[in-house]
C-alpha cells in the first residue's frame, strides 16, 4: 500500500515540478521577430569584414600556412 | 495509484497543456516577421574554400572532443586511445600527452586561462589536470565524481568552476577546489549530450536525448527556456557569438537556429541530400557561417542567415566528431574517428 502511495506522490510531484517550470517559461518577456532578426543581421554584417573564414587569410599573416623559402639555383 | 492521486495528475496535466498552450501564443504573437525576409536583401556569402593546413598525427584510436585554448594556438584533444594530447596547432608538436586512467573519454575542456584542462566519459567523472604544476608533470588535480552516468561534455568557467553534462540527464556546476556540486541543473528528460557557455558567462545551452535544448540562469540555477522542434537527439550546440541565439545540431540530419529574445526557432539548416546525423558543430567568428559536422565524415559550411551550403570540407576517412573554431576566428580543427585532428582556413 504505502509503496503504491510512493510511487504516485512521486509522479504528482514530478507532474508538479513540469508545470512549476513551465509556468517560469511562460511568463518570460518576448520580443518580436522584426527586433531581434534585423540584430542578427546587423551582428553579422557588422563582424563579415573581420572574419578570417570569409575573408580570407593573407598567406604572409597566416600562422598556419608553411611558408615557402626561396631558393636561389 | 490512487483515486485522489488521479484526480490530481489529471488537473496538473490539463494545467501542464494549458501553459503549453499559451506559450505557443505568446512565442507567435512575436512573429511578424521571418529571419528569411530581414536577411532578404543580403545576398548569400561566396563560396568558401577552406585548405587543410595542419595535420595533428598521434591519437592512435578514434578521437572524440576537441578544444582550443583561448590563446588560438594551443588546442587539447581526448581519443578513447586512453589519452589527452595538448598540441601547438601551428607546429603540430605535442605539448603534453597525458594518459589517463579511464581510456573511455567523451568530452574534453581548455580552461580559459590555458593552466587546465578537463576530461571525462564513462567514468561518469569529470578529472581536472593542472597543466602548470611546480615540477613540470601534468597531474590530476581533481576528481569531480557525483554523476550516476556518462560525461558527455564539459566547459570551464573558471580555474574554479566547471560545468558539466551528463547521461544522467542533469548537468553540474562545480566547485573545482573542493570537488562538490554547487548546483544541479535537472529538467530534461533524456541524457544530456552537449553544453556551450554564453558569451557573458551568465548562461548555459544544454543539448538532449530528449530532443530539446534547455538555457539555464547559472547563478540562480534555474531553466529559463525550452525549446523544441528536433525529432532526434541533440549532439551539439553553440552559441551564436552575440549570445543571443543558440545553433543545435541533431541526429535528425539538421541544426537549427533558435532565438533567446523572440523565444523560438528562426530557421533550419537542412537538405534533402543530408541523411546523417550532426556530431559537432562551432560558428565562425562572425557567426555568419555554421561549421558541422556529420556523420558522413564531412563537414558542411552553411551561410547561418540565409541557409544556404556554402562549403565542405572532405578530409577525413571516418566520422567527423569534433569542431572548434579558434577564438580569433582564424582557423577551424576538425577532429575524427580517424584518429587525426585537421587545422583548415
């Protein structure tokens, strides 16, 4: 009896915590899509210049290509 | 069960849909736009070809995480081969090759101010090596153990402080000087596979068997939000560089990007031609291209505003486990089953 008892509050109990935080997510302050997309954007075009995967790395100030020495035959 | 239990797990579940409910309005009530129709009049980035610089040969067995140190050059890598390797990724030399008493390694962690570094699997333990000791030796210097299953991933705040997630289904934010638990994250209802940092330290993503990725308020210890939309496992996730988007990456063959502030998903990363899982993924600097991993040894380059492929990057002759790109944006290391990590820009 008492184990049936146990395993029921137990469930109530997580049924109760799933809607406690649900109940947090639901209140949370949302801000429209127009907002928050266009800052995206702007992030990324504002930073495009300075990434060096889209720009591309000048093979003098790459650290990670070898450098070719010159040889003088 | 009895009659009154019942009666209450009916009232908390009409309770439970009814939230649901209004939380699907309120997060389409903040549609009046797409992420697709305010990148409209950018044009879709140019072709991006990256060259395999560096090839880091050692791991004598599949290789399974990888990190890059904060300093862009120093990067740490775990195989099931039993070991952890720091390498200088420019000279491909081996700065430390630490053993490990477990070789069943998942995850591993550079900590920001490059003296640590973290590891851990199915040891169901979090091990912290001081890579500055007196002596020069790397030892163990922690043994974070309290998770009742495997490691899946872990990311330093601190020299003090290490968050990690874990099969058990929680994650963990602990006291490295003491070896306890501060607080645990419980709330989703599948083993965790994957966590990412936000920018400003305040926050954590936690990505799930249970198809969802949580945020968490690390200080208060609380999940502020919840979202859905994978129909698989969630393997990887990211931050998107401003900290305010989230990028996961899914056995459902694509990643998706979900803003915090509109509280929702904005777009997916997807083709037809794509029908295996997402293993890793890292954005780029900018957070204009998403790099990710799959399970078809390749990686796939994705323009993150208009969701578009845009590159690959074919190397590899196994699964494509890990990815990291450095914190200066110049170089991205993949890492494989293979048993190689590769520097490509």
């Amino acid at each position: 009896m008492s184990v049936k008892m146990g395993s029921s509050s137990t469930s109530v109990i997580q049924a109760q915590k799933l809607v406690d935080q649900l109940r947090v997510e639901a209140t949370m302050e949302r801000f429209k899509i127009s907002l928050t997309a266009t800052d995206l954007v702007r992030y990324c075009q504002e930073h495009k210049r300075s990434d060096p995967l889209i720009t591309g790395i000048a093979a003098s100030s790459n650290p990670f290509k070898d450098k070719k020495s010159c040889v003088l035959l | 069960m009895t009659t009154i239990a019942m009666g209450e797990m009916e009232q908390l579940r009409k309770e439970a849909d009814n939230l649901k409910d209004q939380i699907t309005a309120a997060r389409k009530a903040m549609q009046d736009t797409t992420l697709q129709e305010a990148a409209a009049s950018i044009n879709v980035v140019g072709r991006v070809q990256l060259k395999t610089r560096k090839t880091l040969r050692g791991h004598l067995a599949k290789i399974y995480a990888m990190h890059w140190s904060t300093d862009s050059k120093l990067c740490v890598s775990a195989s099931q081969d039993g070991k952890l390797i720091v390498w200088d990724s420019i000279t491909t030399n081996k700065v430390n090759a630490i053993p490990l008493k477990s070789s069943w390694v998942m995850t591993c962690a550079y900590a920001p101010s490059g003296n640590l570094v973290a590891c851990g699997g199915l040891d169901n333990m979090c091990s912290i090596y001081n890579l500055k000791g007196k002596d020069g030796n790397v030892k163990v210097m922690r043994e974070l153990a309290a998770h009742t299953g495997y490691l899946s991933c872990c990311r330093f705040l601190s020299d003090s402080e290490i968050i990690t997630s874990s099969g058990d289904c929680t994650c963990v934010l602990w006291d490295i000087e003491t070896g306890t638990q501060k607080t645990i994250f419980a709330g989703h209802q599948g083993d965790c596979m994957s966590l990412a940092v936000s920018p400003d330290f305040k926050f954590f993503i936690s990505g799930a068997c249970d198809f969802t990725a949580k945020l968490w308020d690390i200080r208060e210890g609380t999940c502020r939000q919840t979202f859905g939309g994978h129909e698989s496992d969630i393997n990887a996730i990211g931050f998107f560089p401003n900290g305010n988007a989230v990028i996961t990456g899914s056995d459902d063959a694509s990643c998706k990007l979900y803003d915090l502030r509109a509280d929702q998903e904005l777009i997916t990363y997807q083709d037809s031609s794509i029908m295996c899982g997402v293993t890793s993924l890292a954005p780029s600097l900018s957070g204009r291209l998403l790099l990710a991993g799959y399970d078809d040894f390749n990686v796939n380059i994705w323009d993150t505003l208009k969701a578009e492929r845009v590159g690959v990057l074919a190397g590899h002759d196994n699964r494509v486990s890990c990815i990291g790109v450095s914190s200066d944006g110049m170089a991205c290391c993949t890492g494989s089953w293979d048993s190689f990590l590769k520097i490509w820009n």
